[in-house]
C-alpha cells in the first residue's frame, strides 16, 4: 500500500485526497519508483477540474506527471534502468492512466530519465517539465537560433523562467512579459534581456524598439484568449506564434484577420510533441543535462510542500504569485 493522492469528482483543490492504494508490481515496459519529490505543474489542476486537453475517463481518478525518485522494480522488457537508480520522471503518458502524486508510482519505462549526478530530488522533481518543454517548443518546434529573439509571457512560472534560460543557452535574446513590476528583479536575474510590464507598457512599441523594428523571430505564449491579437503585431517576418498554454480560459482568434491578412505562422505546442518522440526526447535530456552541468540551467524552485499538504500545494499554485516551481515533498 502508499498513500495516493485521489479525486472522486471534478472541482478545485479541495477534492483532492489522499488514501492508502495498492501499487502493485510493473508490468511490462513498466517501472516501479519510491517517490522522494513531485513537481506540481498547472496540467495537473487543469485535468482535476476537468479543463484539461483530454477528459477525465474514470473516478478516482491519480495525478502527477513529474517526480524524483529511487526505482524499486523494473517490467519485463525493460532495459537502461536498474533497482536502486536515482531517476526522474516526465509525462510521456495521459494523466488518466498514470499518477505519480504517491508514497510509490508505477510509470511507463519511456518516462524514466537518469537523474544527473548531484542533483537532488527536489530539483530533479522541477527541471524536467519546464527545461524539456522549452527546449523542445523554442528549438525542436520553433528552430530558435543564435541572435534570434523570442517574447515569453508567463515569464515568471516554471517553463517562462527555463525559457528564458534556454534562449540564453541558444544565443537568442529572451524578453519577458510580466502583469506588473513586481516579478521585474527575479526575470532579469534569471536572464531576461528585457522586462515588459504589460499592465502599464505598451508591448509591440517596446518589442519593436527592442528589435530595430523587425519584431521577434518567435512568440512563446502561455496565455493566449483576446492577447494573441497584440502578440501577433510583434512576430517577425518568417516567424511564429506558439501557443503552448490557455491561461486566459478565453477563445483563441486567429489574429491574421485583423492584421490586413499577414503570413502568420501560428500554432500549438505541447510538451508531448517531444517527450513521446524517442529522437527529441533524447536530444532534450542531452541538452538539459548540458545545461546543468554547465550551472547554465539550475532548477527554480518557488515552494516546497509535504505530500499531506497536497490541497494547499495546489491552492498556491492557483494564486499565480509563484516565481517558479512548487514541488511536493514525500
């Protein structure tokens, strides 16, 4: 038995619970780990009220897509991943067949990445997620190169400040959007050639100035809804808005149309596009690895939580004040 994080119905934080569940052996291509840390990512809210890319199959229903930990048993078939390892975990699976918000998980093979030598269960519970998604959205998708600009919004959550880092790492010059000045110190420290507080600044002015007039090579938006209007005024020729996330919970236009009918190349992103591609997938944990040898990547940890604190985890992932990662502790 371990205790499991659970929710019988659709809703907020508060129908999350946690109970004592069977784990049960790893069937083939599978792996069972003793989990030291969780990484809470915003899916994870989505899918537990319901609002997620794919619904709901069943009640209880698990989450968790990201975690650190040991491995205790391997599956038939499996090979490159050993008991006792240190390893992490990134979603290569639907959240309605895996969970890994518990004492022990057992997770698809495919999702089991070795953890770099030093890294802790904390950090190795947040970098994953966000380094991979940026990585495989700004240089995978995007083809992000040296010299390049991108735009970021929801710069100061977990995935904004790894982008911002990665774009660093690139050549590329990362400018941050933020609502209001408060996040403005922590985004420079992390990287950002420039700050844009959207709530008093105009962005395509700013944006424009910055770049000689030619506008940003790539547009990685979070947010989406009405704003992708404004974006798309700062995408450069040639370039693209990508949109990897629906933070506004507003329909999307294509702004095209209200642009006199420019090229725009738009589209959506997300993080399965490379972690389910075994030559991505590769190519990403070799950069991210990289990195963090380097001390180019380091995880961004806002908060630590205990699993029996699992409603307020995600209560304060809900407030939006984060500057980085909530990790859960085991």
């Amino acid at each position: 038995m371990a205790r499991t994080v659970l929710f019988h119905e659709l809703g907020g934080p508060e129908v999350m619970r946690l109970e004592d569940v069977p784990v049960g052996e790893p069937g083939p291509g599978e792996v069972r780990i003793r989990v030291e840390a969780i990484g809470v990512n915003r899916a994870e809210a989505l899918f537990r009220a319901g609002v997620y890319i794919e619904p709901v199959r069943k009640f209880p229903a698990r989450l968790g897509i990201e975690a650190a930990g040991v491995v205790e048993a391997v599956g038939d078939g499996v090979t490159g991943v050993r008991p006792d390892q240190l390893v992490s975990v990134v979603q290569t699976f639907s959240p309605n067949d895996y969970g890994v918000y518990a004492e022990r998980a057992v997770v698809p093979a495919s999702a089991v990445l070795p953890r770099p030598e030093g890294l802790g269960a904390v950090e190795g519970a947040a970098v994953w997620t966000p380094y991979v998604t940026a990585y495989g959205a700004l240089v995978e998708v995007g083809g992000l190169r040296p010299a390049d600009t991108v735009v970021l919004n929801a710069a100061s959550s977990g995935v904004g400040l790894a982008a911002i880092r990665v774009a660093d790492r690139v050549g590329a010059t990362p400018i941050a959007l933020t609502r209001t000045a408060a996040k403005r110190d922590a985004l420079l420290a992390a990287g950002a050639a420039e700050v844009i507080v959207t709530d008093t600044e105009d962005v395509a002015d700013r944006v424009l100035a910055a770049t000689g007039g030619r506008g940003a090579e790539l547009v990685f938006d979070a947010v989406a809804g009405p704003g992708v209007r404004e974006l798309a005024r700062v995408v450069a020729d040639e370039g693209m808005l990508l949109e990897y996330g629906l933070l506004s919970g507003e329909p999307t236009p294509y702004p095209a149309f209200d642009l006199g009918m420019p090229a725009l190349n738009m589209r959506t992103y997300t993080m399965l596009e490379t972690t389910t591609r075994p030559d991505r997938l590769r190519r990403a944990a070799a950069f991210v690895a990289s990195g963090l040898r380097s001390g180019a990547f380091r995880a961004a940890v806002d908060r630590t939580f205990d699993l029996t604190d699992i409603v307020e985890a995600h209560r304060h992932l809900e407030s939006g004040t984060q500057i980085g990662k909530i990790v859960v502790t085991v």
